[in-house]
C-alpha cells in the first residue's frame, strides 16, 4: 500500500522536473559508483564539435551533480527550482515554454564557457541550478528566503549560491560555473523580458512554434501508451491551464513573508 501511495506521489510531480531530476540522481550515482563510464556522460565541448558530434553530452553535460552530499544537495536544489518554474512562472505557463527556457540558459552557458574557457568543466550543472534560481527569485521582491540559516533577500538568492561555494573543497569551479548561470539567466531575463517592456522591442526568445507541436507530439504518444482512447487536445490543453499555479516559483521551505511588495 505504502509503495503505490510513493509512487502516485511521485508521477503526481511535475513531469519535466521529475524526470530530469531523476536522471541526474540515478545516472550520477552511476557514474560515481562505477557503474558507467565518466567520459560517456560527461561535458567537453571538444567531442561535441567532432565528427560524429557526440551532442547527448548537451544533455547530459547540465544533468551530472556533484560527488558526495553534491548527489543529494545539487538534486534537490535542482528540482526545487524547476518544479517551481515549471508550475508556477509567469511566462512558463505551456510546458514547452520552461523547455525553451532550458534550451535557451543550457545554451547560454555552453557558450559562455567554450569562449571564456577559465577552467575545463566535467559538468555545468551549478550553473543550470544559479541561473533557475535566479529567474526563479527575480518574480519574488519584497520576499525573504533563508540560506545556510541566513536570511536574506529572495533576489540575493543565486549571489549567495555563488559565494558560498567558494567555502567548500573545488568551490573554485562552482563560483565560475555559477557566474556562468548568473550572466546566460540574465540574459534570458533581458531578451525575454526587460527589452520588450523598457525598451519596446520585441520577444527575441519568443517559444517557436516546432516546440509546441513537439511537446503535443509527445504527450499524444504518451497518452496512446498509458492512457487509450485519451484526446491528446484536451489534456494537452487541461495541463497547459494548469501550470500556472499560484505557489510561486520559490521553494515554499526558503521563502518567509518580509517587508516590501510583490512584483512581477
């Protein structure tokens, strides 16, 4: 009984969220385990850019934690921040809005670090796990969260990640990484939001419509296994009303009510 409440539990998350979150979980303990190779999964731009490009690693290069408390640490503030984003931003209302999104701040960071190269990175998951924070923070003024018992401002969220990082061993990496998630979500953030409305130009990131017929593609496949004789349509439109949740994109374990308003 207690293992069918778990999983309903569980396929009761949201579904992007839960997936990668697990991905990242079990294929982490895999690698540190033993169990798979580290340079299948890991990121290094070099086999990318070959031929055969090995391009699973833009996957899987963002979805590998950190050794030790990393595994159970970088998973939870991973899914945290984009369970909350998935079900409850603003402008992440349809699931391959928060898709693009990825798309977009993953290949943001690659960017960033194949031209800047500080460092060779096996993963870029703390810069994923900054710049969802910080998208995450910035619909959350006048909010208080509290890190490492500290409390703070909500939008001081993703600078505190980064500098706490360097108090831990090979938190030289991580404060990079984090630089990196911290410059690709704002950039996001400008493109997406602060040029079309202070600047009067348009929405260079706007969702392509290929994404969307993607995601119907999928869930409809999905449906025709799981569930026969469901109309993709109408679920794929219930679901869409759906992710927009009035919890807020912040963890509801950081966040406490302060002074000011808020905004967005």
């Amino acid at each position: 009984m207690s293992d069918n409440t778990i999983a309903d539990q569980y396929w009761r998350l949201p579904p992007i969220s839960r997936t990668l979150a697990t991905w990242m979980f079990v294929s982490s303990i895999g690698l540190y385990f033993g169990f798979i190779p580290s340079h299948w999964l890991g990121y290094h731009s070099g086999y990318i850019l070959r031929f055969p490009p090995q391009v699973w690693r833009l996957a899987t290069g963002f979805l590998i934690t950190g050794p030790q408390l990393g595994l159970l640490f970088d998973t939870y503030f991973f899914y945290k921040a984009a369970s909350d984003m998935e079900t409850g931003h603003p402008r992440m209302r349809r699931k391959e809005d928060f898709i693009w999104y990825l798309v977009c701040v993953c290949s943001f960071i690659a960017i960033l670090d194949y031209f800047v190269a500080i460092m060779p990175f096996f993963a870029l998951t703390r810069g994923l796990i900054v710049a969802l924070t910080y998208t995450a923070t910035q619909q959350q003024q006048g909010l208080q969260v509290n890190y490492m018992f500290v409390p703070l401002p909500a939008p001081l969220m993703p600078y505190a990640m980064i500098g706490v990082s360097l108090l831990f061993p090979g938190g030289i990496q991580d404060f990079f990484l984090g630089l990196y998630g911290l410059v690709a979500a704002h950039m996001w953030e400008f493109l997406t939001r602060i040029y079309p409305q202070l600047g009067g130009g348009p929405n260079l990131l706007k969702t392509p419509q290929f994404m969307t017929r993607l995601v119907r593609a999928v869930e409809g496949r999905i449906q025709a296994v799981t569930r026969p004789g469901a109309t993709g349509a109408s679920d794929y439109a219930a679901g869409s009303s759906s992710t927009g949740a009035e919890t807020g994109p912040l963890p509801d374990a950081w966040r406490t009510r302060g002074a000011g308003r808020r905004l967005g």
